[in-house]
C-alpha cells in the first residue's frame, strides 16, 4: 500500500460514478478530503508551508468549503510531489496557456492505477462496458513517449483502453487519413464506434477537411468523446451546440459528449450529459467561487475550485482552476445523475492593467 | 547688423513630422520655439486659466484625478512653489521637452506637460494611445485656452499629440529633444535610450520603484472612530486606487512600537471595511493574487503568518525583511508587514529603488533622520498617508524645473 492511513478508494470504486446524492457525498468527501490533505501536508514540505502560514488547523473539522486550495500555476513553478521520488512512474505535464511554463504532475503508481479506473467508471456509464471499435482523432505520434506524458497524451492512452481495433485518423503531419477512416468504418459499418479527440483537433483536423473537400464519412453509429478546452474555438465563435451539429452535418455522429479536465485531477473527469450539463462523479466535486473566495450560489459565475479523490502523490486534490463557471444545481438534473452539475465558461478574462509601470506597446 | 534670427536647434526646422498616425489633441505643428524663464508670469497666467475653466467644467467633477490635477495649477500653489524656486541666479528652459507618458494612468500626462511648461520650455507630450475620458477632457480645455490670443506664443511651441507605439515617431522626436521625460516601467525607459538624441539631451527617466509606509501604533491607537476611518480611506487611495501598480504605492507597511498587534487589529478591519465598499478585485487577479501568496508561502522562509481578510486584503508577517524587500511586491491589495521598535532597523532594505516612504504618526523629522543620517541610496519622498499618489515638480528625488533649464553663470 502507497499510502499508509489513506481513505479506502476501494469502496468508492465500486458504487455507480453518479450514484451518490449530497449527503452521502457529503460523507464521503468529510473523511477522505481531511485524510487527503491530512497526508499531503505530512509528506508535501510546499504544501506544508502553505498550509502553516495560512494558519490552517488540521485537527480541527472543516466544512468542505473550508479545505485550501492550491492555484493551478503552483505546479508550473514548484515540484509538488507526496511521495518519494522513486515511487514515480509517470510525470505528467500541460503546458496551459500562460506562457511557456508546464505544469508537472507526479503520479505513483498507486494514482494512476486510481486514474484509470476511475476514467473507466466515469467512461463506461455513458458508453458501456463493452469494449467498441475505437477511432483517435490524432496522430500516433503523440503518445510516443511513455514516461512523460503530455495531457493530451494521456487523454489518448486513458480512453484507448475502452476500445478495441484502436486507429488513428490523422497521419504525422495531422492531415486526415481518408483510406484508414473510410476502410475502419467499413470494417465496423454495423457496430457501435467509439471517437476520441480533442476538441480543437477534432475541429480543426476533422470537421474542416470534410467541409472543404466535401466528403462525408458514415459514422452515424459514433460516439464522439472529446475535450480539452474551447479557447481556441471561442476565437472562431464556434460553441458546443455548433459544433455538434456541423459535426452531425459532415460525419452524421448523433452522440457527441464533451468532458471537461484537468490534467492536475487526470481521472476525475466531468462528462457532458444529453442536455448539455458537466457532471461531477462520485470521484469530483466543484466549488465555485467569488473573488473575495466566498462561494458562489447556484447559477452565479464564478472562479472554478475542483476536487478530486484520486490525487495521492501530489497535493491536487483541492485545486483553483483559472476558469470561471457556473453551478447549475445538485441531484437535481433532468439527466437523473446525481452530483452537482455546471456550465464553464472559459478562461477568467485578462483584466486592464492599472498603474505607471507601463508596458511597451 | 543682420536681423536678430531664430535659432535652429541642430539645425532641424520640422520638429512634427507628417504622418498620418499623429493625432493633435491640443497645441500646434510647431515651428519655432524660444524658451521661457522657469515660472514666467505668462505661463502662469496659462496655467490658471486652465485650472479655472476646468474647475468649472461639470465633467470635471467626476473624476477627482481631474480636479487634483486642476487643484495643482491653482494660482496659490503656483506661486507658492514660484517662491520656492527663486534663488536669483538667472535661468531659461532648455528647449524642447519630449514627454513619453504611461498609457494607462489617465492624467499623468497632464503633470508631465506642466512641469515642462513651467520650466520654461517648448513641449511635444505623447498622451496616453489607451482612451481616458480625463484625457479628452483637460485636452478640450488646454486647447480651448491655448486659443485665446494672449497665449499665441505658448500655443506655437507646444503640442499634445497621440500615437499607438511607432518607434518611428518616438525616434523623430527624440532626435531634436533637449530633454525628454520618460514615464513608465524599466523596459520602456531602455528602449527609448536606445533612440538617439542630441549630445547634450537631458534624460528623466521614472523608473520602476518600490514604496512603503510606516505606522506608529500608539498615535493610531489614540485615533477617534472617524478619524481612523478617514486614515483608512487614504491608505485604500495610495494602494488599492492603482492596484498596487504606482511606483509610489506601498506594498510593506512597517510598524513602528510595542503595541504592533493592537494596531493591525484596529488598523486592517478598518482598511478591510473601505476594500469592500469601494474595491473591485476582476477573477482572473482574485487568482493571481492567491497563486503568488501561496508562492511566497512556499518561497519565503522569513514569512510568520499570512492573514487574509477573504481575499481582498492579504497580509503578510515578515519575521525578518531580506535584504532584496524590494523584489516582493504586492498586487491587488497584498502587504508585507513588519514590527519594529525603531525604524533604523529597516535601514538595510533601502536601496536605489525606493522612491516613497507614507507615514503616520511620526515627525517628519524622524524620517528625514533616517534617511539622511543613515545616508540612503533611496527614498525620495516623504507624505502622509493618502498623498502617495499626489505627483509634483519634485519627484522621484529630481527638482522637476531646475532638471529641464538652464543656468547662466554671471561672474
């Protein structure tokens, strides 16, 4: 066992991933939030600082609220880690989009197996346990190496394990790789598929050479799983309900699901569900928070604070995101998922910058 | 005799050149220029006509950067620092002043002309290219009283003008300035050094600079509620009105006696309760204000405790100032404090990059002791708190007039 003391991820891993209403996650989430942070501050000496000089008092019980968080910049310019450096086996990194820092994430063994399973419970209840023809909307290339993954990387490899007969549509330079799509759905013309992608790839390396070519591809037995962000789709004023339907347009894919993630809670995914909302599981949860960090009411934007059950190895599991969003409401979905259900928006907008240190421009 | 001629400086008669993304917002093309004696009572007079008509101005009124500035130009305090100069030796302005102003501190350009003006020289003023409605505003006035003929002279050798950044532009003036006055961050200042001008230009350069404050917690302690709360509003306007962001806006507060902690617990709420009625923290420096507390918490080991007061106001207790104080700066309402019995004891923080030091509760005397017994590189103004933020023709250590004119040597 990685972790002496941890919570028992076991149990967790065995109830349905929306099965749980607010106060048997409430439950959950009091034990294993003060387990996690708890062990993470035993064996984290940054996480540790923080926590001492914010005066945070552990023995004490907290409300779920109340936990600190960690901004996600912290893991670009610090090497967070709770466990020997020897127990790592993988290193994650993302690169966001601040610049040229990369976020390190270190996994033990112990996390990533968790990651996995619980990516496959999140997964399977939206597409099912058995395993389908899977078509990766990118490049082989991309997850060439093992060790240190990139989080697109390790999008790719943590969804191939759902599929079977795994191909990738795009070649080493992105361009679409007709003969190898075309033949793939000849070979699974009857079948349920699978597709996974970024969304901007998906966009831009899928969607717009159909368009412009004007061939169509018969993937109406497709689920297209995809995420990543919409940033640079908001650029281009494409949102979620246009991108479903130009999709529908050029490959006639009925079901399209995107997630939202991030590459410090790997794992922990929230899916979108048929009307549109992300879905914490029973593995995640969401605050969302003003910018004084009191919390927001349902239906009010807000700064994104994640949780997450699966980090061990690195103090993650409560983190402030850099996005704003919005929490829809709890147990409550039309969907029938329990959990809290939300909107995000996208990243928090730049601010005018006052004062006479000016910039060069 | 040949006929008295105007001077050509470096023999360059088209100071404004012709290009179409030069936009006036007040003065002329200016052809030809003769410089003034520092506070000539024509000058004045310009100065305030302006501050008259603007006063007058409804819009004015909403914007108390605005009637600052109009306040500054107020005969009383014109004459006041006329006086102040006076040493009877003989001086003129050194010719044309080049002002490159910060674009995004609205009326800052508006000092910079003035102190220009004053001196006694010839002025192209680069405006903020960002929009301000001050900016329009005292440009709508200086203009209109540039039109009045008994300003002919001043109208013919001043211009305020507006340009997004065209290095081009920015060389042109620089190469016929006698003297340019650089606003803004480090990086500005050395790329506009790398522009060349005349042999004998005269640079200031304002550069980044680091400020803080000093409080003496018995004279606190002995405030009445309102007027703790009046001391607390005048702390939000040198820190929070500028996001921290001014080079005078402090960012360590050092307390100064026994009763340290008393002080803070009635000094912070009060500043706390102003934060919240007035202070509008954007998300995106909500977060960047949170990821660089928990920085320093990781970083710096002389840090005792942090204190936030959700968010808005964060605190934080140094156990010790490192020598490199003025590396840590706080943003959107973060302060560094620390506790001291004597203020000598933050003598080794202070360097060239001080420029201002607020006060409360001590004698003047005591901070001018300090620095000048101590013989600091830095720290070069010294204001009440609530005046951080208030420039004059003394600033960042330079004699604004005597820097930009000439003295003749009569023997």
């Amino acid at each position: 066992m990685a972790i002496k003391s941890m919570f028992d991820l076991t149990n967790t891993l065995e109830i349905p991933p929306f099965s749980l209403n607010k106060n048997a996650k409430l439950e959950l989430y009091s034990e294993a939030v003060q387990t996690l942070t708890r062990f993470h501050f035993e064996n984290c000496q940054p996480y540790q600082k923080i926590l001492n000089k914010i005066g945070f008092v552990l023995d004490k019980s907290h409300r779920l609220e109340e936990y600190p968080f960690l901004p996600v910049r912290l893991f670009k310019e610090n090497e967070l880690v709770s466990v020997d450096r020897s127990k790592i086996v993988k290193t994650m990194t993302s690169s966001g989009t601040t610049g040229q820092s990369v976020s390190r994430i270190f996994l033990d063994r112990a996390t990533a197996s968790n990651q996995t399973k619980a990516l496959a419970k999140i997964a399977s209840s939206f597409i099912g346990t058995k395993r389908l023809p899977l078509l990766i909307i990118d490049n082989k290339s991309v997850v060439k190496n093992r060790n240190s993954y990139s989080a697109r990387a390790a999008g790719i490899l943590g969804f191939s394990m759902f599929g079977r007969d795994v191909t990738y549509a795009l070649d080493e330079e992105m361009r679409l790789d007709f003969d190898a799509v075309e033949s793939f759905c000849e070979k699974h013309r009857n079948e349920d598929i699978l597709l996974f992608g970024f969304t901007y790839i998906v966009w831009k390396y899928l969607f717009k050479p159909l368009r412009e070519s004007g061939e169509t591809l018969a993937l109406e037995n497709a689920t297209l799983l995809h995420g990543g962000g919409w940033k640079k789709l908001f650029e281009e004023a494409v949102d979620n309900r246009e991108f479903n339907k130009s999709l529908k347009n050029v490959c006639g894919i009925q079901k399209v699901h995107n997630y939202y993630g991030m590459v410090e809670q790997t794992g922990s995914i929230f899916m979108e569900c048929e009307l549109g909302f992300l879905h914490c599981s029973i593995f995640s949860n969401i605050i969302t928070r003003r910018a004084d960090f009191t919390e927001c009411a349902f239906g009010e934007t807000g700064i994104v604070e994640l949780l997450s059950l699966l980090p061990q190895s690195y103090p993650g599991h409560i983190i402030l995101t850099e996005d704003e969003g919005e929490v829809i409401g709890e147990d409550d979905c039309p969907c029938g998922r329990l959990g809290k259900y939300f909107k995000i928006y996208g990243r928090i907008k730049n601010a005018e910058i006052r004062g006479c240190s000016d910039i060069y421009t | 005799m040949a006929e008295l001629r105007t001077p050509k400086l470096g023999g360059v008669v088209t100071y404004i050149p012709n290009d179409s993304n030069l936009i006036f917002l007040a003065g002329s093309k200016i052809k030809s220029f003769r410089p003034f004696v520092p506070f000539d009572s024509i000058l004045i007079e310009f100065l305030i006509d302006i501050s008259s008509e603007l006063i007058k101005r409804p819009e004015s009124r909403t914007y108390p950067d605005i009637m600052a500035f109009a306040f500054w130009c107020r005969k009383a305090n014109i004459n006041k620092l006329k006086k102040r100069f006076e040493d009877g030796l003989f001086r003129l302005g050194l010719g044309l002043v080049f002002h490159i102003t910060p674009s995004n501190v609205p009326v800052n350009f508006a000092f910079s002309f003035v102190f220009g003006l004053l001196s006694g020289n010839s002025n192209i003023v680069r405006a903020p290219t960002k929009s301000f409605p001050q900016v329009d505003v005292i440009c709508e006035v200086i203009k209109s009283i540039l039109l009045l003929e008994k300003y002919d002279q001043i109208n013919s050798m001043n211009a305020i003008v507006k340009y997004s950044q065209k290095d081009k532009i920015t060389e042109y003036f620089s190469a016929n300035s006698n003297a340019r006055l650089i606003w803004g961050g480090d990086e500005t200042i050395r790329n506009i050094r790398n522009l060349s001008t005349p042999e004998r230009c005269v640079d200031i350069a304002f550069s980044d600079r680091y400020s803080f404050c000093v409080i003496e917690t018995e004279a606190l302690l002995e405030l009445d509620e309102r007027e703790l709360q009046l001391l607390a509003e005048h702390f939000y306007n040198d820190t929070y009105l500028m996001d921290q962001n001014a080079c005078s806006s402090p960012h360590l507060v050092v307390w100064l006696g026994k009763l340290g902690e008393r002080g803070k617990k009635r000094f912070w709420p009060a500043v706390y309760q102003v934060v919240r009625k007035k202070y509008g923290l954007p998300f995106v420096n909500a977060v960047d204000k949170f990821t660089s507390l928990c920085q320093n918490a990781i970083d710096l080991d002389q840090i005792k405790s942090i204190s936030t007061h959700g968010n808005l106001l964060c605190r934080i207790l140094m156990d010790t100032l490192p020598d490199n104080m003025d590396t840590l700066r706080g943003k959107f309402g973060c302060f560094y404090e620390f506790d001291a019995t004597d203020i000598n004891q933050v003598s080794h923080i202070v360097n060239k990059r001080y420029q201002t030091l607020t006060y409360f509760g001590v004698k003047k005397s005591y901070l001018t002791d300090f620095v000048v017994q101590n013989r600091l590189f830095g720290i070069d103004n010294i204001t009440p708190i609530g005046s951080a933020l208030d420039i004059g023709i003394f600033w960042d250590g330079y004699d604004i007039v005597r820097c930009l004119s000439r003295t003749i040597n009569v023997k």
